[in-house]
C-alpha cells in the first residue's frame, strides 16, 4: 500500500513536471507578442514599438527560453510565481485571492451533485422501470442537454430579475452559490444519477442482495447500508473528476455570475498572454486534478477488499 | 413487489404533482395579489423618503481598481485622483491642480502654478514637492496600466527636466517648443498622488491618496471598490455620501442586475451593449446616459499590395461603405459615422461629409480591376461578436464593386501578426484617443516612418502629410497649429491611410432613483450623481 502510494506520488510529480513545460512551450508557439498586449489592452492602446522594446526588457522575455523556464521553475519551487504581464501583480498574491472562491464553487457544486445524484439515482434504482423511474431519467435528459452558460442566464432572469429571491451576482454567502454552482452542477446530478442508478441495479442481481432481501431486513439497512457501499466507488471517481473539472471549467460561470476565481481571469489571459497566471492556473488545477484522483484511488482501495489485492502486488 | 412499487410510485407522483400544482397555483395566486396591490404600493414607494446616505451602487465589466501595481491605481472616472490638467466637455484643456500656466516665447518652457489649500487623503498638502515627486516617479520607467500605460516619454515628449521654482510654481522644460503640451497631460497624463504614497519602484504603497472629492475606503480586487466622499474637499463636495462600484464582466448578468436594483446603474467603457439600451428604454424606471466616446473604429487594408495601393481603389472602397447603415443596423444608431481618422472627442477635430455612393464606387474599382474579381480575406478580431455582424453587412458592399472576402475571426493578437507580415486584404481595428492632442495620431498612422503605418502595412507615402507635420513640430501658435492638423485631416479623408467608420458613443444605463446621472468623455459626473429626491 505504502509503496502503491508512494509510485501514484512519483507520478504525480512526472505529470507536473510535463504540465509546465507543455505550457511553456504553448506559450511560446503561439502568435502575439505579451509585452505588446500587457499595453495595448485588447487593442483599445497603441503602444509605441520603444514602449514595446522596454517593456519586454523588463518582463525578461529578451533572455533565452530555457533561462526564462528555468527562472520560473526556481520562483515556483518558492511558492512564488512570478508577476502577472497584465497587471504587474504578484501571480502567488492573485491566487491566493482567487482560489478560495473557486474552491468554495466546486465544495458547493459537489455537495449539490453529490446529494441530489446520489438520491435521484437511488431511487431511479429502487423505483426501476416505473413512473418516478422514468421522470427522473427524462429529467437527466434533459439536464445533460442544456448547456450550463444558458442555463446560468435563465436562472439569473428567473430567480433575480423576476423573481427577486436571490442575487444575480458577486461573492458573498450561500445565497450568491447557489445559482453558480447549481449551472455547474446539472450535467454531473444527471451524470451521477444514471451511474449510481446502473451500479446499484447491477448489485440487485447478486445473491447477497437476494439473501439480505430474503431475511426480511428493513429497506433502508437494505439499499443504504448495504446496497449502496458496493455500488458508490464509480461515483467517487466521477465526483473526483467532476473536482477537477471545476477547477479547470468553472470560468464561463465565475465570469457570468462576476465570481473573481481563478477561472475568470484564466481567459482573459489566455488572450492577453499572461503566461505567468497561466503557467500557475494550469499548474494548480493540473495539481489539485491528480492529487484528487490519487486520494479517491487510495479511498477506494480502503473501501474495496478487491481493489487492495491489486495495489498489494506492488509489495511484491 | 414491483407492483407494490408500482402503486407506491403512483401515489408517490399523485401527491408530488398535486404539491407542485398547489404551490404553481399559490404562485399565481401571489402574483395576483401582488398586482392588485401593486398600485397602492407605488403610491408608498413614491411617498418614500430616500435615505441620502444609502450607498449608491454601480457597475461596470471590469475592476476599476486595479491597485497597487498599475499605473494609476484606479480609473480617473472614480474621481480619486486628480489632474493638474482637466478636459472640458468639448476636449478643451481646463485648469484643475493647475490653476493657471504659462508658456516660454519659443514654446519650449512650459510654468504651471498650482491651486492652494489643497490636501490628499492622507492629510499631506499638495504642493510643488508633491508634483516634482510624481514626477520622479514617473522618470522610473513606463507603468503598465489597465487604461493606459503611463509613460513619461507619451505625455511629455522630449521632456529636459522639471523643477520646483517656489511651494506652488513648477517650472518643465522641453527640448523644442510644444505649444500643445497642454492637451497630452489632460487627465491620465498628469495624474497627481501623495508624495507618501509610492514605493521604491514606483509602485503604490497601499490604496491611492489623491486629492479627489472621493477617498477610496475598501477595494476588494475583481470584487468591488468602496468610495467615500473626501470631506476635505477643496472643491464642491461630491453629492452622494458614498458609492459601491461593483465589477460584473458579463453584459447581460450587469443588465440583470440592474433590472433587479441589485445596482443603480452601470458606468465604464462598454457597460451596455446598444442592443440592451434599447431594451431598457422601454421600461420606464431606467434611463440611458450617453457621451462622446474617444474610441473609434476602422477598416484597414494591405496598402502594400496591389492593387489595394490604388488610390482609385481606396476611393471606390470608402464610397462602397454605408457607414450610416452601419451605425443604424449593428450599433441601434448608437454611434457616429465619421470619415476623418481623427476621433470627435478633441476639440481639434473637424467633421467631413461621410459620402456613400455605389455607383461611383463601382465605377472606380471598374477601373482598377477590370472584369476581374479579386479574392481576399477580411480579419476580424473574433472575441468582438459585433465586428462578425458589421463584416457581414460589409462583405456585400466590397462584392458589389468586385471584392469577394471571407471573414476570418481571430484572435486578436494572430491578428496583429498577420497584419505586421502584410497577410490579408481588409481588417476591422479600433483606436483610442488618449489625450486631446492629435499629432499622435497623424504621426503613427500617416507619416511614412509612423509604427502603425508600418505595423498594419498601411503603404501610406503622401509627402504633403510629412512636409505638414514636420512643419507642425516647429508651429508655435496653436492657431496656426490648428490650420495645420485641419489640412491633415483632409488630407485623411482624400488620400485614405484608414477607411474610419464610426466614432463611438459611451452609453450608460441608471434608475431614475438616481439624479444627475451626467455621461462625460470618459464615464460620467460621479460626484453630482445623487438620490432622486
């Protein structure tokens, strides 16, 4: 186990390294000069082409390529990521300000799928091939149709605008979460939904589920405390790969619902070249992605007796 | 069991749907309620008497506080800062810090006499030591800004020295004469902070000091910014005791929130889309603010191909374009079409006729093109829809005297390249004014060494435009001067370095529970904004 550990550590370490430097090289490859963008702001400046000269002087992008990576990979190993080309700011100092709120999002979202998935799944289950069974199914339908930036806006001209019941934008309490991270969260309720719902009808035709049924045993001991352990490791992994697809794809809603993460500046700087933000966004959601999937990984293997063997025979 | 499930399942979905149709039905039954009592409601509401020191809330698409490592800590439309040069409202130089000023007889010294009794939100006084230290700053090298980068060389070319004569008299000196040196420090150009308020590297050391009717009190980057009125004012105080000014990128989330009076108005650069001002003119409890903008926006083509370098071709190109079309249809009129490459918001602009005529314009390129075709693409940047929907009306025009384009959306930094390697036909680009001085638009777009006219391969080599502006460097007199830079701007409209379309319009939306809701240049009169009464 320690040693299954151990190699999911070494790769982690392999993927971020590859990460940064995939990066970089993006970077390099595609058009456009930063130091002439970190002027001209989307072309609303003309920066004069001396204006242009010293400011990349003074971004450093004048040095060779390996020696810009190599400054930059020292900065990180201090936890400092250098300065942002668009506004000068400390990138370390930017995402400390802007990762909680996006961490705050996706908590929200994955308590939100993971409550609702989870429940409407089961009792799709337990309700198979009825009524309920198919109202859920055509209300996952439709949920994983719709996509999340239009329905932010219909929330915001409901609940908001008509309605008034909650705010149509900002950081602030739960009630400023509740529409961004229900637009997030619809596509993955429906997703979890029809996993949870296929896992546990496969666990209804084993013989244990007969043998519990059989001695007469209450529905919840039956479906919850029994059923429902066997059949809850798929969504563990979805629901860590939904974690991590919040942090990487949360900026269209941070930028509609004017949430500051670190997914709403992710774009803009994708046009405005700001690679230091980017190289530090891509590396922290890359990061957080894989440390993620390791836990749940080494989660799952507490949770499945079957899955130890397999992670044991890295003992050997 | 099934079946148990089964007959379970129903009343399950009887009773769900039965809760549903009862709270639909208690829905309706509330908004009924609430209409029959909307009318007394309105009586309460207008009977109401407004809290004076309620903040005001705005909002804009972007943080207008960017803080400590920008330029300028935050936009001038905040009214923190203050200028020692301010614009009128028709882009005039007026006095602000600077009182009063004084040019040398060969232009080349320039005095300004600063206002008295004036102090900055830290309590320091404003005076000469003040300015010189602003100054000292600036000499450090360009500050990257979100509005423009503040650049000593931009705002005072040739610049010699500064110096402090007396507590309120600078003296600056210039290498030649610039008798329209006022006009580049308008504004941004000539940003005053406290003397205390800069770090080693120029940067701030903590929220700007300015010397503004508003102090900032809370700035929450990408979040909001918390103005405060600056009771020390030396002016007329502002009105409002204190404003929120929110950032909301996204258009259609700021209209939602002003609709649903989460803000009492929104302020900045693109705050409303002209399709959305439309919208909300039709409800009667918001109205729509609009000024002269310093944007405009424009056509280029690759002067440095055949046969675009045709002058014959130009022509046919700028009659071709229904500019006023363009306006009506893309911008809901919001807009103002213009021939001249200068923008309408410095006093030194002059208006031209905008001539649309087809037949001519055919003519013309029949001339130059024969019964060819030529084939070209037209780049657009692709993060402005807009620019998709002028193209397209515009593509019909350009086929019609024989130029068939495709429209390329790009980014806009491949666009710049492309246009640098001379790669394209036609492109969509836009440029602002920075300060009421012209010259830097004729020098970068129409003089033959000019960066842009290289940058954007215009291929523009008239040289009466350089001999003109050779001769503008040595005008002393800003009359002479004016004549100088309107035979210029003639010459823009005739010889075609740019295809202008249209000058901007600022448009701002507020609810009529606000007053004095006045757009200016470049935003709006913050501190007269007030509570309806």
């Amino acid at each position: 186990m320690k040693k299954y550990i151990i190699e999911r550590m070494k790769s982690l370490f392999i993927v971020l390294v590859g990460i940064t430097i995939i990066t970089f090289l993006l970077g390099l490859i595609t058009p456009g000069d930063p130091a002439e963008l970190s002027l001209s702001r989307g072309g609303n400046y003309s920066p004069t082409s001396e204006q242009i000269e010293q400011r990349r002087e003074e971004m450093g992008l004048n040095k060779p390529v390996y020696i810009q990576y190599l400054d930059w990979i020292k900065g990180v190993l201090k936890g400092d990521f250098g300065e942002s080309y668009s506004s000068n700011e400390s990138v370390s100092e930017m995402i400390r300000r802007k990762l909680p709120i996006t961490v705050k999002l996706a908590l929200y979202s994955i308590g939100i799928t993971s409550f609702l998935g989870i429940s409407l799944g089961i009792i799709s289950a337990i309700y198979k091939d009825t009524l309920i069974d198919g109202s859920i199914n055509l209300m996952n339908n439709i949920m994983l149709s719709l996509p999340n930036f239009w329905l932010a806006l219909l929330f915001i001209l409901f609940f908001s605008e008509i309605l008034g019941w909650l705010p149509t934008s900002g950081n602030g309490g739960w009630k400023h979460m509740l529409m961004p991270a229900f637009s997030l969260s619809l596509v993955t309720i429906a997703t979890t939904a029809r996993v949870m719902r296929s896992s546990m009808i496969q666990e209804f035709g084993k013989q244990y589920y007969l043998a519990l049924k059989s001695k007469g045993i209450s529905k919840f001991n039956l479906y919850i405390r029994n059923i429902l352990p066997n059949s809850i490791l798929p969504i563990l992994t979805l629901l860590a790969n939904f974690m991590g697809s919040i942090l990487g794809g949360s900026a269209v809603i941070e930028t509609i619902f004017a949430l500051p993460g670190i997914g709403s500046y992710a774009i803009e700087s994708i046009y405005l070249k700001d690679f230091p933000y980017l190289q530090a966004y891509v590396l922290i959601t890359g990061f957080v992605f894989v440390l993620v999937t390791t836990l749940i990984d080494i989660v799952s293997i507490i949770i499945d007796p079957k899955i130890r063997i397999g992670a044991d025979s890295y003992e050997n | 069991m099934l079946n148990m499930f089964n007959k379970k399942s129903l009343r399950i979905f009887l009773l769900l749907a039965l809760v549903l149709s009862l709270t639909l039905t208690g829905c309706q039954n509330n908004n009924e309620v609430l209409d029959e009592s909307s009318t007394e409601e309105a009586v309460n509401e207008t009977i109401q008497v407004v809290d004076e020191d309620e903040t005001i809330v705005l909002a804009g698409k972007r943080h207008l506080a960017p803080g400590e490592e920008d330029g300028y800590y935050c936009s001038s439309i905040l009214y923190v800062w203050e200028p020692l040069i301010r614009q009128g409202k028709n882009g005039e130089p007026l006095p602000s810090l600077a009182e009063d000023w004084e040019m040398s007889e060969d232009g080349k010294e320039w005095i300004f006499k600063l206002r008295e009794g004036v102090t900055f939100h830290d309590g320091q006084v404003f005076n000469a030591d003040a300015v010189i230290a602003n100054f000292d700053r600036m000499s450090l090298g360009i500050k990257p800004s979100s509005y423009y980068p503040l650049d000593i060389d931009s705002h005072y070319p040739g610049l010699v020295s500064y110096e402090k004569i007396d507590d309120y008299n600078i003296k600056l000196v210039f290498d030649e004469s610039k008798p329209t040196q006022l006009y580049r420090m308008i504004n941004w150009g000539s940003a005053i902070y406290s003397p205390e308020n800069f770090d080693e590297e120029g940067n701030f050391n903590g929220i700007a000091m300015g010397t503004g009717p508003f102090k900032i009190v809370d700035n929450q980057k990408d979040d909001y910014v918390l103005l405060e009125r600056y009771e020390d004012y030396w002016g007329e105080s502002a009105k409002a005791k204190s404003i929120k000014v929110r950032s909301i990128p996204d258009v259609d989330t700021r209209y939602s929130a002003l609709k649903a009076g989460e803000i009492h108005g929104t302020l900045d650069l693109d705050s409303l889309t002209p399709a959305l001002a439309e919208e909300l003119k039709k409800d009667d409890n918001f109205l729509i603010a609009e000024s002269k903008s310093t944007m405009i926006r424009f056509l280029v083509t690759n002067g440095e191909l055949e046969p675009f370098n045709d002058i014959r071709l130009k022509e046919a190109i700028s009659l071709a374009l229904n500019r006023q079309d363009i306006v009506d249809i893309v911008y809901f009129g919001y807009g103002s079409p213009t021939t001249n490459i200068l923008n309408y918001s410095t006093p030194f602009y002059k208006e031209y006729p905008v001539e649309e005529n087809m037949e001519r314009a055919k003519e013309l390129a029949k001339e130059v093109l024969g019964e060819e075709r030529l084939e070209t693409e037209f780049l657009i940047n692709g993060n402005d829809p807009t620019q998709k929907t002028e193209a397209e009306l515009i593509a019909p025009w350009l086929a019609e005297i024989g130029i068939d384009v495709t429209i390329q959306p790009m980014e806009y930094s491949v666009l710049r390249e492309r246009l640098k390697e001379g790669d394209f036909g036609f492109a969509r680009l836009q440029q602002g004014l920075s300060n009421g001085e012209p010259s830097t638009i004729f020098r970068r777009f129409m003089l033959t060494s000019g960066d842009h006219n290289k940058n954007y391969s215009l291929g523009y080599d008239i040289e009466e435009v350089n001999n003109l502006m050779e001769s503008a460097n040595k005008e002393l007199d800003v009359n002479n001067l004016e004549t100088i830079y309107d035979k210029v701007q003639e010459l823009s409209t005739t010889t075609y370095p740019v295809f202008p379309l249209f000058n901007d319009v600022n448009i701002m939306g507020y609810s009529n529970k606000l007053s004095n809701y006045n757009a200016e240049l470049y935003g709006l009169e913050l501190p007269e904004v007030e509570w309806t009464k």
